[in-house]
C-alpha cells in the first residue's frame, strides 16, 4: 500500500486540493483566449422569443443599459436586429479589481420573421433592463370555400 500515493499524504507534497486545482494550468494557450472579451457580452445576450396569438414577444434581459443604448431595427423586412453596447466601466488608478464578470462590449441578435409577421407595426418598450418587443401578427384569412355538387 505505500506504493500507491494518496491525494491526502502531506509527506510528498501531493495534496489534492479540488479549490485551487487548475486545469488548464499547462495548456499552450491561456483560457481567456478563447472567448474574445469584446464578443463576451454578445455571447451573454439571451433573448426569448413566444409566440401568441396576436404577436410575436421578445424579451430581452439588458441589466444597466438605456434604452437610449439599445437599437431595434427591421431589415430586409423580415429580419428583426437587437443590438446595443455596454461601456466598461471607468478604471480609477487608485482601484484594486478582486474581480470581473460583469460583461461589456457590444452585442447584436437577428431573427428572421415569419411571413406573418406586420414588420410595419413593431413596438418595443424597456422596463427594469427587460427589452420588450412586440411584433403583431397578421390576421390569417381563411381560404372561401365552395363546395361543388357532384352531378351523377
């Protein structure tokens, strides 16, 4: 048993500690690296997209942000585009950071429309950083239909 080495035994120096273990300490490119931090907060955009009866509702979660600071366009007229930017927050030489999570930069979301869709008559309003859009939907005409006698 003292060949096999235990994540406890404090003799070598081979204490496994799950807290501070780094799995990508030895990897050729640093973690960071792999997401572009001016692409974080695109990536951070959720958006979700229902459908009722009448419209279709996307709601879009923009904690911190104005309206002022947020764009809704159509274009194309069938492709409905949310986009916006968070500034960085301004850095104080005299500021020690512990930590950054909040994300910044600039993000954009598109969706095509359904033919459905009045794109002529969208509407979006912003409350407590909720982004709401409404797109109204156009009142489906059901087909006339004729019936046909059979002659015999």
């Amino acid at each position: 048993m003292a060949m096999i080495p235990s994540f406890f035994d404090n003799r070598r120096g081979t204490i496994f500690d799950p807290f501070t273990w780094e799995p990508f300490k030895d990897f050729p490119f640093p973690p960071t690296s792999l997401v572009s931090h001016e692409n974080s907060a695109f990536a951070n955009t959720r958006i979700d997209w229902k459908e009722t009866p009448e419209a279709h509702v996307f709601q879009a979660d923009l904690p911190g942000l104005k309206k002022e600071e947020v764009k809704v366009e159509v274009e194309d007229e069938r492709v409905l585009q949310i986009s916006g930017e968070r500034n960085v927050e301004k850095e104080d030489k005299n500021d020690t950071w512990h930590r950054v999570e909040r994300s910044s930069g600039k993000f954009l979301r598109r969706f095509r429309l359904p033919e459905n869709a009045r794109v002529d008559q969208v509407k979006a309003s912003m409350e407590n950083g909720v982004l709401t859009v409404t797109v109204p939907k156009e009142e489906v005409k059901k087909p006339d239909v004729k019936a046909i006698e059979i002659s015999g």
